[in-house]
C-alpha cells in the first residue's frame, strides 16, 4: 500500500479533472493532494460553495490541514464568469482545486462550455495546475465528453457494491506524459491516509 501522490504526480501547466458519481470521496482526494502541494512550499488555492469552516473541520478530522499555503475561496455564486474571473484574474496559487465544477455550468451553452475551459487551458501554461471535481451526470452529456476530451488529464473514482462491502477505484484513462495504466486502482481512506494499493498495476 503505498499514501496518495500529490502534485508532483500531476503535469505541470495542466487542467485535470477529477469525476465521481455523487460523493464526497473526490473532495478528500483532492484536499489530499491540497496538503501535500502545501506542504511541500507551493501555494493552493481551494474554490468551492461549501462553507470554509465545513473545509477545514473535514481536513482537521484528517490531520491534513497545511498550516500555510492553502486558502479557501468561497464562491456561493452560481455564476461561470465570475468562478473564471477568480480563477484566471483574482486568484493566485500553484494550484487551484475547484469543488462542484460542475454545478457552476449546468446552464450554459456547449460552446460557452467550450470556451470556459479553453480559458482555464490557456491560465494553466501561465504555470498552474487546475483540478475541477465534477460530479457525472450534472452536465450534459457533450459538455461532460467534451470536458474529457480537453483536459491534460481525467482521474475517475468509481464506488462498486461488492456483497456487504463498499469497495473504491480509481481508474486513469488519460494523464498526459505518463504510461497508461491497465488496472483499476483500489483505494482505501483511513488514519494513515488516502492509500492507495500499486500493487494492482502488477495483477
């Protein structure tokens, strides 16, 4: 078993999105890898439409809570101008993690959907790294294929009823400059932290 990998795992200048069905799981992925990036001296900047209080409980009930370089971002505004505004002319960061990416979109055109994505495309070979949770089946079909299609990278996390048991994997079908991997990942979160079992890449 081996924790969660952080950004170093991640492309540079890359937009990479990170699909769940409904759940929570991809946000304590994502502050995961917020806690490492922090914690190894990068600056993350967390956008979301939960409460920052509602953040940082979760974290500190993980032990992840970076002391510095992480910022909470409240965006309760359902407004795609204003999140792109805050993500390409306001915020600042090595990274920047947006919760609920999806919601923000649910009633714009595909191509203004089109064009939103291309402008966090061109923010990112500025030298950031974007990770947009999406939760499937929020957006329509094209945009939800067309988000796939654009992004440096999509990271899948996939629930599975295995008797009485849940059981969780993550799947990477595209991750741009790295080796293509065969085998869904199983996952566990515990005290020890987001754990990942590499031996699976093996099977």
């Amino acid at each position: 078993m081996a924790s969660v990998q952080g950004s170093e795992d991640l492309p540079e200048k890359s937009v990479i999105l990170i699909e769940e069905n409904t759940g929570l799981v991809k946000s304590i992925y994502a502050q995961y890898i917020a806690a490492e990036t922090a914690s190894a001296g990068k600056d993350v900047c967390y956008v979301t439409p939960r409460d920052a209080v509602d953040i940082r409980s979760q974290m500190t009930h993980l032990r992840i809570l970076p002391e510095t370089g992480f910022h909470i971002e409240e965006m309760h505004r359902m407004d795609p101008d204003a999140l792109l505004d805050l993500l390409t002319l306001h915020s600042k960061g090595d990274l920047a993690i947006v919760d609920q990416f999806s919601f923000y979109f649910i009633d714009i055109s595909l191509v203004g959907f089109r064009d939103a994505v291309s402008r966090l495309i061109a923010a990112a070979k500025t030298g950031r790294i974007f990770l947009l949770l999406v939760d499937r089946e929020i957006l329509p079909q094209q945009h939800e294929m067309l988000l796939r299609a654009m992004a440096d990278g999509v990271i899948q996390i996939t629930t599975v009823a295995e008797g009485d048991k849940i059981k969780r994997y993550l799947n990477i079908p595209k991750m741009q400059g790295a080796r293509l991997i065969e085998k869904m990942l199983p996952f566990t979160v515990t005290d020890e932290g987001f754990l990942i079992d590499t031996r699976e890449r093996h099977g």
